[in-house]
C-alpha cells in the first residue's frame, strides 16, 4: 500500500507513513469483514475530517455480541491460512 505513494526515489517514505498506517487501519478487511481499529477499540479512528465537522464516532458497533462473533471468526481465519 504504501509503495503506491512514494516518489519515484522512494525516499519520502516516511512522510506518507502516518496516511497509510490510518488508511489501513480504518478499512474494512475481507477476511474478518471489519477495520482493524474498529477490532481493537470498538468505533472508527476519528480523523481531522470528522472533528472539523462534528461527525462523533463514539459507536460504530451495536451488537453486545461484537467481541465474540469476532473471536469465532478468528480460528476459521487461522485456517484459511495455512
């Protein structure tokens, strides 16, 4: 992903780094069918976008059950990959 934007040297790696770990981070995954943070914290990363307009991303996740449908998905992951 990351190769995608740097220049042709490769040399501004780093400054591009921060978009894509965020880019990464808050897309929705095939294998578990949900972003990475929204995993981990439970809501979508909040960005500058959202705070400029107001957008609040204190929930993304309703389900009580969330935890746990994607702890029976992860052994079914496992698997698939080897």
């Amino acid at each position: 992903m990351l190769c995608m934007y740097v220049n042709d040297n490769h040399d501004n790696w780093d400054e591009r780094l921060q978009s894509v770990i965020f880019a990464y981070n808050n897309t929705r995954h095939s294998t578990t069918n949900v972003a990475p943070y929204v995993i981990v914290f439970g809501k979508l990363m909040t960005s500058s976008v959202d705070k400029l307009c107001g957008i609040d991303r204190t929930s993304v996740n309703q389900d009580e059950n969330f935890v746990e449908k994607i702890q029976d998905k992860m052994p079914l992951t496992s698997n698939k990959q080897m």
